[in-house]
C-alpha cells in the first residue's frame, strides 16, 4: 500500500524486454539504502517490484498487463517520474490509501494557472470515470489528488505549487497520458450493492427499490 504522496523523482535511465517482460532501470536520488531486491516501489502509481539494485539504480520487471493498461508504454530514456515507496504500518497516513494497481489511462485536456495553482483537466474513461466522485481522491501518476469537479468523463483537480514542484506534473501538458487509480471503496461498495445470485441474462440483479420491495425491507 501507498499514500499518493511523492518522494521523490527518478529518471528512467534504460527501458528493454527481457522474455516477454519489459525491464526498466531508473537512476533516483532518494535514499535506496533501506530498499531491497523483492521490495515494492510506486513508479507513477504502479506498483513494481524491485528485482536489482546497483548504487542510485534499480531496476524493475513489468508483465505485459501493466504495459496494456499504464502509461509505461509512453515513457521513454530520460524521462522523469514519481516515486513512492510502500508505507509501513505505522506511518501516518497523509494522502490516501493507495494500491498501485492502475485502473486506466487519463489524457490531460487542458492545464491553466489558476491563482498560485494549477488547474488540470483530465479525461477519463467511463469504465474509471465512474469510481470517482466530485471531492473524492483520485490518484494521478501516484499523486493523491482531490477531485475539484467531475463532469462528462471529465476531471478536474487543482495543484499547488509544492506538488507541481516535486512531481512530474510540473512537465506533464495537454495531450500527455497519466496513470489514474481511484479510490478502492468505490469498487467494494459497488460490489456490495448486487446480490451474489447472477440473474439468467448473465448480469447481476442491482439492488434497487423493486429489489428491497421483494426483500421485505419496504
């Protein structure tokens, strides 16, 4: 688990395959010197796990499923993202509880100042978009955010100064391509709200007013 805030950059120094799987080296100056081989980094949002160390190096394995659904496939040599590592126990919990496990891809639609912050526009994809909810917290890219405004698959966030100035979103402008992860709740509560029986039609019976009428509960 993640909170979504950022300690650091680091920059992906080499990007490669290696029997099927992409390997990714990146250079950071954060402290790797409690980290090991096996430990779990947020890398923009996505959770990967170190599989070698050398100095201010380490490098990463990817499966083919987090390249399809990421915005590691748009990275390149030179790059910069943000890095995370996994919170323990007794940490305080500053942002949100985070995964690192992408949901999907946004595009940023716009990115103006909006007083001292920034104000960014983000299209989502239904299948996310409907997770997220107006003051809620979305992850962007790894970074805990609250949700300003959300209408017609669009987000709105606003950054302050101090988070555009250690994430990369600082770099990032209108047309790049961000990892979103919403907040987990919203998936076990929709889970929650059908009954385990699927109906014949193969789609799960939504607990709605006929439902409760039937159920005894109205």
């Amino acid at each position: 688990m993640f909170t979504g805030l950022v300690e650091n950059l680091g920059i992906i120094k080499e990007i490669g395959i290696k029997d099927g799987s992409t390997i990714i080296s990146i250079e950071t100056k954060m402290d790797l010197s409690e980290s090991k081989i096996g430990d779990s980094i947020s890398i923009s949002g996505m959770c990967l796990t170190i599989v070698d160390i050398e100095r201010n190096i380490f490098t990463f394995e990817a499966s083919p499923e987090t390249i399809s659904r990421t915005i590691l496939k748009e990275l390149k040599n030179g790059d910069k993202v943000n890095l995370e590592r996994a919170m323990r126990i007794n940490d305080r919990l500053g942002g949100h509880l985070v995964t690192g496990h992408i949901d999907g891809m946004g595009t940023i639609q716009n990115k103006t100042k909006a007083g001292n912050s920034i104000k960014i526009e983000i299209v989502v994809s239904g299948d996310t978009f409907k997770y997220i909810v107006e003051k809620g917290s979305v992850t962007i890219d790894g970074i805990s955010l609250t949700v300003n405004d959300c209408q017609r698959n669009v987000i709105i966030i606003n950054v302050i100064p101090h988070t555009a100035q250690h994430t990369t979103l600082r770099f990032k402008k209108a047309g790049d391509k961000v990892n979103v992860e919403t907040d987990i709740i919203g998936k076990y509560v929709e889970k929650l709200l059908y009954k385990n029986n699927i109906v014949q039609d193969g789609n799960y019976k939504k607990i709605d007013y006929k439902f409760l009428e039937e159920s005894g509960f109205i």
